[in-house]
C-alpha cells in the first residue's frame, strides 16, 4: 500500500494558496541574489534558498490540486522556476569556464585603452568577483596566446630584382572609393549638432565607449527583469549624469569614474565609482 506524502502545509485551498505565495516570494528574491551574484556584487551564489525552492517544487508536485485556478498558478511557477534554472545554469557554466559576456565586455574595454595582457589584480579592480577571478585570467591569457600563435605575417622581401625589357609608363592612381556620408572631408568642419541633441556629447571623467557599454548591461537587466518600460531612454540618462557626474569627481577627487549596474529590490540601479583609485 502506497504511504501518503508527508507535506510541511495543510492540504486545505488556503493552505495551497499560502504555499503558492510563499514560492513565488522565494522565487522572486532568489532571482535577485542571482543577478545580483552574476553582477559581482554578492560573493557566493544563493544555494541555500535554491535548494529550499527546489524542495518545495518537488513537495507541491505529489499534491493533489483541485482548483483550478490554483492548478494554472502552480504549472505557471513551475515554468518560471524551469526558465531561470536554465539561465541560471548555462551563466553559472560560463563563469567557470571564463567566458561570461558582461566580464569579457568589461576587459575588452579596459584592454582596448591599456592593451596587453589582464592580471588578477586587474580583473579584481574592474569588479570581477575574487571567486571567478583565477578562470576568467586563465581563460584570457589562453585565448591570448591561440591569438599570437595563429599571427604568421608572411615577410615582404627586402628587394625586388629589376625587370628586364623596356619599362612601361607608370599608370595614374586609381581614384579611391568615396568618403563614407556623415563623416566630414579633411580640411572642412562637421555639421553643427541638432539644437537639443546629447547625442555624442562627452560626460566628465567618462568615455563614450564606457557610457555605451554602461547603458547596454543597464537595458538588458531591465530586460532580464522584465521591466524595460522603466529604463530612462538614453538622451535623458547622458543628460542626467553630465549634471551629476562633476559632483561625484568632486567629491571624491578622481579624475575618471565607472559606471556599475545593480539590483536591488527588483529595481535597476545605476552607479558611479571613481576609476582611478
């Protein structure tokens, strides 16, 4: 004869309904912590409540739901939770693996002004979690070194012997392809900025590159939330922090800031940070 399970919660609708709410409160904040893990602000992964969620998943499903509505709760958490184990898993991969994109974006862009190599100390700095620290460098120098060993650049030879026979005219320079439009033609100056228009402007103590790549990672966790409604568009966000920024260079005597995306809340928050400390 089959044992019945033994539940932690009344098998009562209210019992179930309090059971449901309480699941997707967890499911909620364990998605916080995660983002807020994969954004280097919290040191370890949240295992703990991911295996309380999990056993509360494998708990709900020996239950016998028989309300409806309560059944349609339960199918739709069960395939949030399947989602964001996915993703959860596959950037978990990555980040052993050294191939996180929000990592290798950050180090593109501090390599592209130092160039050479990254060391840990570096990685450490750019706000790479100590705990992925060691693979990421790995990963690095190894893709590095692929890089340098494929670089075979055939010599030019140092002279070439004279050709023989009678010398043909040399011909005219063929003309070169036209100047891309929007770019202005040397000697002339650029079309004034539409009156109004941010676009391009530069921000004190911050690059336009830095503020691109800023403003991506802060539109795909509003994406990753769910709430890109909620973005400031990115006019009114250059607006905001070329008034802002002086302040904060000034405050705290830097020259150059960086910019950090964080969740918090189930909200995205923009942050400021001075680079060369």
């Amino acid at each position: 004869m089959k044992k019945a399970p033994i539940l932690t919660f009344p098998l009562t609708r209210e019992g179930i309904e309090n059971r449901l709410n309480e699941m997707d409160r967890k499911l909620d904040r364990l998605r916080s912590l995660y983002e807020s893990y994969f954004m280097g602000m919290e040191r370890i992964p949240p295992d703990t409540l991911r295996r309380e969620m999990n056993r509360m998943m494998l708990e709900m499903q020996q239950v016998p739901i028989g309300r409806a509505s309560l059944r349609f709760r339960f199918q739709a958490l069960s395939q949030r939770w399947v989602l964001h184990m996915t993703y959860w898993n596959r950037t978990m991969r990555e980040i052993e693996a050294g191939t996180y994109r929000r990592d290798m974006a950050r180090t593109q862009r501090h390599l592209a002004e130092r160039g050479g190599m990254i060391t840990e100390e570096e990685a450490l700095a750019l706000g790479i979690p100590k705990s992925r620290v060691k693979a990421f460098v790995a990963r690095q120098h190894l893709k590095m070194s692929k890089r340098m060993s494929g670089e075979n650049p055939a010599a030019a030879p140092a002279s070439a012997p004279a050709a023989s026979g009678p010398t043909r005219p040399s011909e005219p320079p063929r003309p070169g392809p036209p100047p891309i439009p929007g770019k202005a033609a040397p000697g002339r100056s650029a079309p004034p900025p539409l009156p109004g228009s941010t676009a391009g402007a530069s921000l004190p103590g911050l690059s336009n590159k830095d503020f691109e790549g800023a403003y991506q990672q802060y539109m795909d966790a509003h994406k990753k939330l769910g709430i890109e409604p909620q973005a400031i568009e990115k006019d009114k966000l250059r607006a905001r922090l070329g008034k802002q920024l002086p302040k904060i260079l000034e405050e705290q005597r830097c020259e150059r800031v960086r910019l950090e995306i964080a969740v918090e809340g189930g909200k995205v928050r923009l942050r400021a940070w001075a680079a060369d400390r």
